[in-house]
C-alpha cells in the first residue's frame, strides 16, 4: 500500500477474495488479454448486445478477440465490487465516449478507466474521484520528434530535447502516457489540446502534472492565469506493469493510497 507520492515500485498481487475500496484509495488491476477459445466464448456471454456488436467490427480476429476479452474482464472487475453479475452490469457514455455505471446500488460513486495494448490491459477504479488510465508498449520507432513536436507542448518538447539521447525514448512514453491518462481522467477527449498542458517526463522523477491552460491559444495566459490552479487539482502517478511498457494513471484529489491487483 503507497500514496500517490511515494516512489516505490508497484507490486501486482492477487486480489483479496473480498474486495474493499475506500474513498481514499485507489485499484489498478493487471490482466492478460490473451486467453483460450473456450474462456473467450465465456467472457463474450457476458457482453452487452451493443458490445458484441462493436467487437464484432473489428476486421482483424487477434483484435476482436483482445476487445472481448478487454470489455469483458471490467465487467468482472466492477462486478466484484458491486457484488452482482457480470452480464447485469449497464453503461452509459457521455458525449466524448467516456463510460460509467448506471443501474446498480453504489454505482454512482465507482469512476473507473481501462487501457490496453497489445495483450496487456490496465484497469483503475476509485471512488467518488475521476480517475483515468493509459498504457503503452515502448516503441523507439514511434517516439519521433515529429510526433513530439505535433503533441506536446512547447515546453515538453524542450524538456524532451534537453534529456541525454539514450532517455529520450521513456521519456517520450512517460510524457504520452500521462497526457493521455489526464486526458481519459478529464473524460472531456481532445476538446482540451495536449499542447494545452504540461506534464513531468524525466525518467526517474515523480509523475506530476505542471500546468492547464483552459484558455484559448489567442487569450493571453495572464489573463487565464498561470494554469496551476487546476493542476493542483489532480496528481499522476507513474505505474510499471511490465517491461518494455509505459504506464500512468491520473487521480482527481490527493492524499490517496495505491494498491496494485494481477487479474488472473
């Protein structure tokens, strides 16, 4: 158990058979989405009819089969928490494609976020508190300046230039993952650009989120402030669920404990 302040690596342990979350902690489960047919064929029964249609349009089987069993394995995470079936579980989507419970006793108080690639998934739940989640498997070949330079911010880009080249890479991922958990977190998508908020990316150094400009481009950031007011409002923590992979999760609040589960 580790606040959100804490350095220490992150443990992935087998979930209690009873599972607790207060309001000042938060879950991060670890799942495998490579599974057999015969577990695939059980997962996908406790889809949703409009689930098993979006699935369903994946042109690629290894992909369908990855959003199965994604989908299917939150719906078994939340439903030990909640303490009811699977398949009963009933989501809505806000307008940026967000989800979040709705029908179940204490379903209003779960706020909960999923990320996945490749065969790994992260899921992250915490309550009464916007959470959001992003994992990413280390590629050098993506972590371009280019890219860089059309997402970050101004300030990202020369915090990244300015890392020896051999960190360059995590520190690419590390500013990706926790722009875009704070993106998930926000649950409002691109409406807030990526260049419009900085994020910490030196390896070896605390995950924080630096600054939010909500204003315009065009309206002088004296006038909007300094962009700290809100960034005080969130903390980021970097999270290792394996190697070769960056992973963050961003937290509304502070003061919270962390805990780490391995799915299985």
């Amino acid at each position: 158990m580790i606040s959100d302040s804490h350095s220490q690596d992150d443990c992935w342990c087998d979930g209690p058979p009873r599972l607790k979350l207060g309001n000042d902690e938060v879950h991060v489960w670890r799942a495998t989405l490579r599974v057999g047919q015969s577990v695939l064929q059980s997962l996908h029964s406790t889809l949703s009819p409009d689930e098993r249609i979006k699935v369903e349009r994946f042109y690629f089987p290894k992909d369908r089969d990855r959003s199965i069993a994604a989908r299917a394995v939150l719906r078994l995470i939340l439903s030990r928490y909640l303490e009811v079936e699977p398949a009963q579980l009933r989501f809505y989507y806000n307008r940026f494609g967000k989800p979040a419970l709705i029908g179940q006793s204490g379903a209003d108080t779960l706020h909960f976020n999923m990320s996945h690639s490749g065969e790994l998934a992260l899921y992250a739940i915490a309550r009464g508190r916007e959470i959001g989640v992003d994992v990413e498997h280390v590629r050098e070949d993506f972590a371009s300046e280019q890219i860089a330079e059309r997402f970050f911010s101004p300030s990202e880009v020369a915090m990244l230039h300015a890392l020896p080249f051999n960190m360059r890479t995590r520190g690419f991922f590390n500013c990706w993952t926790r722009k875009e958990a704070y993106i998930k977190a926000r649950g409002e998508g691109l409406s807030l650009p990526l260049d419009r908020f900085d994020v910490s990316l030196t390896p070896g150094e605390p995950a924080a989120l630096l600054r939010v400009s909500e204003s315009k481009p065009e309206i002088d950031d004296e006038i909007a402030g300094d962009g700290k007011l809100e960034a005080s409002r969130w903390s980021l923590r970097e999270l290792s669920p394996g190697p070769c992979c960056a992973a963050a999760i961003a937290v509304q609040g502070h003061g919270w404990q962390l805990k780490c589960w391995q799915w299985t």
